[in-house]
C-alpha cells in the first residue's frame, strides 16, 4: 500500500508541474485562441536562465526569481512582436509562427548551453525538518509552491483591476476595448504571464528530468493532455487536469506492464480520446457553434 | 482560392527543363552529392503528402514525422524480416501508412483547425517511444534500429547512390502527376471544397468524413513512400532519427516551398537538405578568416534556429512560398509585357 502512495503524491508533484504548464498554455488559449507549441520550450529556455543566474553565483531563490522576471519580459515582447502580426492571419500561419518559435529556442538552448545533459538543483533544502517515507522533499516542496503559485493567479485574475481587465478582454474584446482596456496589452500581459508560469513549471521538473534543450518536449505533450482534459476554457479544471494526468502516468507507469515505455503514446491516446468523446474536457463548457 | 496550375506550355517546358538537369545530376557530381539529391526527393514527396493535406484539403498536420517512420520501417522490415526486394517494399510501405493515415483520419474527423494539430503533434512526439517498445522489438530492432543496405543498381555502369536517385526522381514525378490528376479531378474539388467552405460542401453532397479520411490516409501514403526512400538512402532507421523534428523540416519545407503547390516541393526538399550544409559552410568560412571576421563565426547562430527565423519572415511576408512567388511574378511578368 506503501507504494500505492508513494506513487500517487509523486505523480501529485509531477502533475502539479504540468498543471502549470497546462495553466500557460490554457491561458494563452483563453485570450487568443491559440495552443502555444512553443510553450515547453519557452519554459526549458527560462529554466536555462535560471540555470545560468546559478552560475554566477547568485542563491538558488534569488536566480529563480529573476529567471521568472525575465521569462514575463520575454513573454511580452514575444507577443507584442512576433505574435501581434499574425494576429488575424489563417490558423495555419499561427502554427507555424509557433512551430517556428519552438525551432529558435530549441536552438538557441542548444548553441548557447550545448546539447549535454546537466544537473540542476532544488529549489528545496533536502530537509524540511519533517520526514516522510511516502514523498522525497523536492516532491513536496513542488507541489506546495505551484499550489501557492496557483493561488497567487487565481487572486490576481479575481481581485485585482488588472486581472479583470485581461479576463474581459479575453471574454469578449470589442466590448472591452469600448470600456477603454487596451486589449492589444492585456494579450502580451497574458502571455507574460504564461511565460512566467511556464518558467515555474521548468525550474522545477528540471531537477527531475535534468536540464538539456529537450527536456520539455515530453511535459509539453503530458501538459496538453492534462489542458484538453480538464478542459481548455477553465484554468481550474486544466490545473486538475495536470494533477490527474501527473498521478495516472505514474500509476501506469508501475501497475501496467510495459507502461513505463508507453508513457508518451498514452498521452497521445487521452490527448485523442478525450477529443473525440469529451471535446470540451471535463469542466470546460461546451462551445456550441451556429452554422 | 489556391488550386494547382493549369499545364500550359511553358510551364511543360520549364517542367522538361527541370527534370533534364534532374537527370544530369547525378552524372556531374559525386555519389555524396547524388545520396544528398536523393534525400531531398524523399522529403520533398512526404511535403507534397502534407501539402495535400494542409494545402489543398484544409487539414492540419504538425506530425507527418510518424507517417514518415511507418513508411520507412515498413520497408526495412520487409527487407530484413522477409527478404522482400526493395521496389515492392516501397508499395507495402506506402500501403501500410495509407492504412495508418485513414485510421488517423477517422478521429481525426472530429477535430478541426488546432485540435488536429495538437493531435498529429502528439503522435509525432510518442513516434520515437513506441518504436523502441519492447514487445515490437523482434520486429523494430529497438533503440538499435535496423541497417537496410542499399539496394543494388538496376542499370549497369551506374552506382547504388545514382541508381536510387533515379528511381527516386522517378516515384517523385510519377507521384507529382498523380496528385496533379487528383487535384484536377472531381475528388480534387471536393477536397478544395472542403477547405473553403465545409458547409457549403456539405450541401452539395460531398462525402465530407470519406473525401478528408481518404486524404489524410493519401497523404500519409506520401509521407511513407519518403520514409521508405530516405531508409534506402540512408541505410538505416532507428526511433530516434524520426524524433518530432522531422515533422518539422517537413512542414518548414513545404511552407517555404509554398503551401499549396505541386512543384514548389522540389524547393523545399532542397531547401531542407543543402541549407544547413550552407549554414555549416558559411560558419567555416568565418572560422577560417583572420582578424574581425573570425569573431562573426562565433555568433551565427546554428542553421535550425535561422530557420525558425526565416518560417517566420516567411508567413509575414511571402506566405505563399518560393513557387507562389514565381507564379506572381510571372503573372507580373505577363501583364507588363501585355501592358
């Protein structure tokens, strides 16, 4: 039974590292309509940051902070300059420009920090004064930061002015736009936003899957499939998505046989299934669309 | 919207003309050269598969890469597991990602725009994963992959490298008038039709599910058939050749190829093979300079990543592609001198 837990709140501390990644991308959708393909690799160049913060010595808090700061710098201008012109373009376009951002910071990862795979370290002291035999401290630490992480977007898009502003513009553009919100802004905050989330979700699964340019490409996949699951118009419910997809793939890695192989081709099939029989998710709403 | 050129003279000329040097080739420059030609064919025909898709029927794909795996390890296991000769191994293979497509196609069917894309991306992703899965060991070879020795020149007086190349330029135009046939026909309008209006398609009376599963699954066979030509030429797949990266030298090539296009392919494949090559060269040559020049090769950046650059560039400016940009300036061409 031991196991049984151990495995659940593992998959709990992985889930809640693609529960963020599931959250940028969701809310990047939200806004725009748009699935960033570009998002794990946005997160895997934050997580170089942090990395290369570390190496100039700085404490492994103050680098992470920093690496986040400039993750929503990079996310603004990303959108302000690379995606505001396709903005109107065919669905086509906007893949592509996506495809191309993953290509240049797949890349870049590679030509700047090289393709060898590092270690990179914990965010968490390796004691927290407390010990469990069911979870390992960074386990723990993860999932109650990206939980606090969580709770911080939530109060923002709740209480704050701001964070109403990006939800109207999301919801309904012309009609904020007539109430004086420069929605234009509220978009590149929100992909600022995603980028920062994004950059969490990397710093912390790097101590798990090490940092090297393509480290992401799986949690991008377990990210999506937990988005779609949850459904793609409700943060909360692709946050729990994450959290289910986290705790599934662990147990099938262990209580499946030959499981552990197919982890990425089980993403594919919820990915699939969750389309075809419950395209909203389950807690998105349905769109009904008039012909 | 955009439908495959009408065949007039001239571009029957410039067609003849292309396929005269595609022949000499091979005769001009070394079996390197030549095996570099060949793989730019086999990514070009898997670009013409996507621009099917994606160009002519509306569907997207971000993971043709899987389609290209099946073709390829179809024919290296028809090859190894029973010594089957390589020609019929290329239509098994097509057959058999024909197959793989259409099923593809049924969920698929459901899903529209960026629900399709994320799918096909998923399946490109997990490609790798399942190859090296246990159970299909005996028959993928595993993370060791297969070795697939070229197959032997049909013609004396010709080596294995240009015998391939010119049976590959030969699948290459075959496959080109295939699908210019296609696009030409009934079925080729419903599929335009599709893509510009589903709706209106509908009411027409256009099999909607069995024209886009049927493309998906012809594309796909497209995409095998390359698979199974850059295994020939390449002498050996493995899972990880055919990581998502593949599916994206595909679609990068047939956007800068132009999208919806028959010959822009050609420009593509090429595009994607010698490119880097330039890119790589070009570096050298920096490294090789003396004083401030030397310090330039430091900061060109590797050729993928000037690529996603130029995919970008692309769709802001030409979005239609080195052949959509001949096409107008032809057409610009004619009306000046009409003018």
């Amino acid at each position: 039974m031991d196991l049984f837990f151990q495995l659940t709140l593992a998959g709990l501390a992985i889930g809640s590292i693609y529960a963020c990644v599931a959250l940028a991308v969701v809310m990047i959708y939200q806004a725009t309509d748009h699935f960033n393909f570009a998002q794990g690799e946005m997160a895997m160049f934050s997580t170089f940051i942090c990395w290369t913060f570390l190496g100039l010595g700085l404490p492994v808090w103050v680098a992470a902070v920093l690496a986040i700061g400039t993750s929503f710098i990079a996310g603004l201008i990303i959108e302000r300059v690379i995606i505001k012109p396709v903005e109107n373009a065919p669905v086509l376009n906007q893949i592509i420009v996506f495809i191309g951002l993953l290509m240049i910071f797949n890349n870049v990862a590679g030509w700047i920090w090289e393709f060898t795979i590092k270690p990179f370290p914990s965010l968490f002291p390796d004691d927290f004064g407390f010990k469990s035999e069911l979870i390992g401290p960074h386990h723990m630490g993860v999932i109650a930061l990206t939980l606090t992480v969580l709770l911080l977007i939530f109060l923002f898009f709740r209480f704050t002015r701001v964070g109403l502003a990006m939800r109207a513009a999301a919801a309904n553009p012309d009609s904020a736009r007539l109430v004086g919100i420069s929605v234009g802004w509220m978009l590149a905050l929100g992909w600022g936003l995603a980028a920062a989330v994004g950059a969490v979700g990397g710093i912390l699964v790097a101590p798990i899957v090490y940092l090297e340019p393509n480290m992401m490409s799986g949690v991008l996949l377990y990210a999506f499939a937990g988005a779609l699951l949850g459904g793609v118009s409700s943060p909360g419910g692709a946050v729990l998505g994450g959290l289910i997809v986290g705790v599934l793939e662990n147990w099938l890695g262990q209580y499946v046989p030959g499981g552990s192989e197919l982890k990425l081709t089980f993403a594919l099939i919820l990915i699939v299934g969750v389309l075809l029989f419950k395209p909203a998710g389950l807690f998105g709403r349905v769109v009904i669309k008039r012909v | 919207m955009d439908r495959p050129n009408p065949i007039t003279k001239k571009l029957l000329i410039g067609f003849l003309i292309a396929l005269g040097v595609g022949i000499l080739i091979p005769q001009i420059t070394t079996d390197f050269t030549t095996y570099q030609f060949t793989l730019a064919i086999s990514y070009g025909i898997a670009m013409l598969g996507l621009n099917i898709l994606t160009g002519y029927n509306g569907q997207f794909s971000v993971g043709h890469s899987a389609f290209f795996a099946i073709g390829a390890y179809t024919a290296a296991i028809m090859i190894e597991h029973f010594a089957i000769d390589p020609y019929t191994s290329i239509v098994i293979a097509a057959f058999a990602a024909f197959v793989v497509g259409f099923l593809f196609g049924l969920p698929a069917l459901r899903l529209e725009g960026l629900y399709l894309a994320l799918a096909t991306f998923g399946f490109a992703v997990a490609t790798p994963q399942l190859l090296k899965f246990d159970a299909f060991e005996h028959w993928t070879g595993g993370v060791q992959g297969i070795f697939v020795p070229k197959p032997e020149p049909l013609m004396e007086g010709l080596s294995a490298d240009q015998s391939l190349y010119y049976v590959a330029m030969g699948i290459m135009v075959f496959l080109m008038v295939v699908a210019w046939s296609i696009l030409n026909s009934r079925s080729g309008r419903a599929m335009m039709a599709i893509r510009d209006n589903p709706v209106a398609a509908a009411t027409m009376g256009i099999n909607l599910p069995m024209v886009k599963t049927t493309t998906f699954g012809l594309s796909a066979m497209y995409a095998g058939i390359g698979g199974a030509l850059f295994t020939y030429s390449s002498e050996f797949v493995s899972p990880d050749t055919f990581n998502f990266f593949i599916a994206v030298y595909i679609l990068v090539g047939s956007v800068i190829g132009g999208i919806a296009t028959i010959p822009g392919v050609i420009f593509g494949g090429l595009f994607i093979v010698f490119m880097p090559n330039y890119a790589q060269d070009l570096k050298l040559f920096f490294e090789g300079t003396e004083g401030p020049w030397a310090a330039v090769a430091g900061v060109v950046p590797p050729p993928w990543a000037i690529f996603g650059v130029m995919l970008i560039l692309v769709i802001y400016f030409v979005p239609f592609g080195v052949w959509g940009g001949i096409e107008r300036l032809w057409a610009w061409t004619k009306r000046r001198s009409a003018g």
